[in-house]
C-alpha cells in the first residue's frame, strides 16, 4: 500500500473509501457516510423524523436498498446493484416482477451519447422504480421474459445531517456547506466533502476569529431542514460558502451571493485575482446547489459557491465516469488552499481607528521604519502602514484598503498589526 504523504492525497483517500456508498437524501448511506467523516472529525448527527414540516416542505420516508439486479431470460444478472450504486433509480420502490422486454425498457436509463457511461437519475418525490445502465448493456439485451428485482423500503424514518463547529473568538458565523445524497459520484460531491473536512481540522489548529460550522446534509431538503430548525439564529452567520465539484482539474469557478457584493463575494475575488490561479466568478443565479436555499429572499444571507468546473460544465456530471480517477489530490489541495486563504482574509478583515488623526503620525519615532530595515518589500510594507492610517476611519475595512491600494492583504494586514502594536490605531 503506498504511504499517504500529502493532504491531497489523504483526501483522495477518503474520496476513493466513500465512494461504494449508496447515498441519497435519506438513508443508512447517508449515516454510514458520516460515520466515515466522523473519522477524521467529531460531528453532531441530528435526526429528524418524517412528515416534520420544514418551511414549505416535509421531510420525506425513509429510503434503503439492499439489493436490486435484472435477469436476462437466460437467468444471467445483467445489471446489478451490486456492482455499482448508480445502478438502481434513486428511491426506486420496491419491485419483484417478471416482464417482457417491451414492458421493461420504458423503466431503463441509459447515455446514447456516452455509450460506456451510467447516468445518475432519482425520482425523489414522485414513486417510481428503475434502472441505470450503460446504452452497451441495452443494445445487447435480447428478446424475451426479463426477472426484475428491487429490494428497497420506503417507510418513516429520519432524514439525517450533521454539523461540525470550530469555536471561534465570536459568535458570529461562518458556514460551510457539502452536500451528501449522491451516491458514487466522486466530483459531485465526496471531493466536496473531503475538502470541508480537513479545511475543518486546518481551521481547528488555531482558534479563528469567527465560528466556522460546517454542514453536511443531503442536497435541498437537507439545507431547507437545517434552515427550518435555524431560523432562530440565522442573523449569526455572516458569511457562507457551499463547496461543490471540488476536485476535477478544472479551473476554479466562484458563483457570487444573491446579494452580489457580500463579505464573502468580495474576499473571493480579492484571493482568486491575486493568487493569479485561472479562474472565473459567476453572477448569482436561483439554480445549483445549497446557495439558493441560503440566499433566497426571506434569509437573504452571503453564502457563495466555490467548486472547479461548474455542476453539468464536464461530460462526466452526474454519470459513472465521475469516478476516483476523474479527481485529482492536486486539484482537492488546490481548492483547500483557496479556502484556507480565503478564510484567512475574513477572519483578519477589520476596521481600525486612527488614533492620531490629524496629520501623519511620525512612524520613526516610534521604531516603525527601522522594523522595515533590510526588507525587500520595505517600500510596499510602508505605503501600507500610511494606506490604513489614511483609511483607518471605523469606515473600512482592511480588505477595502487591500483593494483601494492594490497592495496584498497580508501586507495590509501586517501593517495594521504593526500600527496596533505601536498605539495608533485600535479596532
């Protein structure tokens, strides 16, 4: 077994394991998954029971499989379960039946463009049985009585999601979104749930500034349950992010909040353009992931969505070729990296008063200059420390003087430091 060395590689790791799962929006898959993840951090699982009304919703039966396969009329299994979860339509009911092929084929789903590929389809809310196979398996079927078997229950249950808090210095939150009801599909999204672990346990190797929750919960239902039963509470998030498509060699996409101009809006685009990484930032649509539930008009909160290429942006979305090879250890450490900066300018953006405001302030006096003695940015590090005085009015903010000055935010940051040390500036 070769030797996990990297935290990309340690992430593809927990890609490759979650993988077999047969997740959906409710279910033991669910549960096992979040065991899985409850391995490398401590989580709150929360259970919540069906027919509980969750804003315009209710929370769905209870959905597991044991087995589903269809026999061809030589008794061969033809397609099975067991070889691959996307295999079965997702909350098929259960079916133990013998049919023509005639009568069989309008319960078939298939790729004609992708012929080697399986899609991922469910039928959530509405009942229905079916299968997903490749359109090679379809054309070969030959004529005849096909034996049909689905071994799954649809009954009162719970639908199941859970939360990890990293305590912060304040109570004002940051949340970070995965969701957890696709079955084997490695971009969409374990590569998102393998991110927001270790960014969790990254963030929880120093006390942050703000409190970071992260939510994994099955896509929809789940962020609309979480909201349902947080409505209370929800003016302390502050900033959000749903991680998605997290691990394909793409590039990086952020989609804006509904608001367009949140805290988090403007702190990605601050990293992403000055880390020089290719990327893009999307305007806010209502469709997608979880950010549509965060931002709709009654909660209206800044959660954005980080992922590589966007959901249905590659030919492998939401079919069997979104498997543990189609992500990369690179890509997953990229995004963590991205998040990690991100986070880092949020927790560190603040708002300074000058406390000698009337006039420059003699920065020598004080030993200012001479700390910049023999540095290479000593002339960056300067105009920085005059930028936040200047700006230093319990108006703007740090990123803002990052932005207004074109210099880095660490430069700022650094700077402001320095200042707060020597007493001329205050939060």
């Amino acid at each position: 077994m070769a030797v996990v060395t990297t935290p990309g590689e340690e992430m593809h790791a927990l890609v490759r394991r979650l993988y077999p799962l047969c997740r959906s929006i409710t279910g033991d898959g669910v549960r096992a998954t979040l065991d899985v993840v409850g391995e490398h951090l401590p989580l709150e699982v929360h259970e919540v029971p069906t027919g509980t009304q969750v804003l315009d919703w209710t929370v769905p039966q209870e959905w597991n499989i044991r087995e589903a396969w269809i026999a061809a009329p030589s008794g061969r299994r033809v397609v099975d379960f067991a070889d691959s979860s996307l295999h079965v339509l997702g909350y098929s009911v259960p079916v133990s039946a013998r049919m023509p092929l005639s009568e069989l084929r309008p319960h078939l789903h298939t790729l004609p463009d992708h012929p080697k590929w399986i899609p991922y389809r469910t039928s959530y809310y509405k009942p229905d049985w079916g299968f997903c196979l490749t359109q090679e398996t379809l054309e070969a079927l030959p004529d005849g009585e096909y034996e049909v078997r689905i071994d799954s229950t649809l009954a009162d249950g719970h639908l199941t999601y859970a939360e990890h808090v990293v305590p912060g210095q304040v109570s004002d939150e940051v949340v970070v979104s995965s969701h957890v009801c696709h079955p084997s599909l490695a971009n969409d999204n374990l590569a998102g749930i393998a991110v927001a672990a270790f960014l969790a346990r990254s963030l929880a190797e120093r006390t942050p500034y703000h409190t970071y929750r992260f939510l994994f919960a099955p896509g929809t239902i789940g962020a609309i349950t979480w909201l349902a039963r947080n409505a209370g509470r929800v003016e302390r998030v502050k900033h959000g992010l749903v991680l998605a498509c997290a691990g394909d060699r793409g590039a990086l996409t952020y989609k804006r909040s509904r608001r367009g101009d949140a805290g988090i809006d403007r702190v990605m685009r601050h990293v992403l353009e000055t880390s020089g990484r290719p990327h893009s930032i999307r305007e806010f649509t209502p469709y997608g992931y979880d950010e549509r539930q965060f931002c709709s008009p009654g909660f209206d909160l800044g959660v954005g969505s980080l992922s590589r290429t966007p959901y249905a942006g590659y030919p492998e979305y939401h079919t069997s070729a979104d498997d543990p090879d189609f992500v990369s250890p690179e890509a997953m450490e990229d995004t963590l990296a991205v998040c990690r900066e991100v986070f880092s300018v949020l927790d560190r953006d603040r708002r300074y008063v000058n406390l000698s405001p009337y006039g420059e302030p003699q920065l020598g006096r004080r030993g200012l200059y001479e700390a910049l003695g023999g540095r290479s940015d000593a002339q960056e590090a300067q105009m920085a420390m005059l930028w936040v005085l200047s700006l230093s009015d319990g108006e703007h903010g740090l990123l803002e003087v990052a932005e207004r000055s074109g210099l880095p935010f660490d430069t700022v940051a650094a700077a402001a430091d320095a200042l707060h040390g020597a007493g001329l500036v205050k939060v």
